[in-house]
C-alpha cells in the first residue's frame, strides 16, 4: 500500500473502537466518531479514498508488526 500519513487522532479513535469491538460493547458513537474522521481526512486530501485511509489505519492498529 502506498505511503499514507495516518494522523494520531484517527489512530486514537480506531484504538478506541477496536477495544470496545474487542469487548463486545462497541458504541454508535465511537463508530461514528471514527467513520466521520475517516471521511473528514479523506475529503481533505487529494486523491485518498476514504477506504483506502480507513484500511491502512485498521491494518497499523490491528497489526502493528506489520
């Protein structure tokens, strides 16, 4: 995947959301919280697709060593 700047806040809100995933209790607010930063950031760069940001950020939460 191409070089893709990430920023921290999305990468705290995906941890948020991955966590509450993780224990069963994930909340409408935190998946919106997470849904509407992917497409705020997305619209704000030339070219990223939403998708494409929201697959890398998922990819360097969940699989960090990789």
């Amino acid at each position: 995947m191409a070089d893709i700047t990430i920023p921290e806040h999305l990468i705290a809100l995906e941890r948020t959301a991955w966590a509450e995933q993780q224990a069963g209790a994930l909340t409408i607010a935190a998946a919106d919280a997470v849904q509407a930063a992917y497409r705020e950031h997305a619209a704000a760069t030339d070219g990223l697709s939403r998708l494409t940001l929201e697959m890398a950020t998922k990819r360097a939460v969940r699989h960090p060593e990789g």
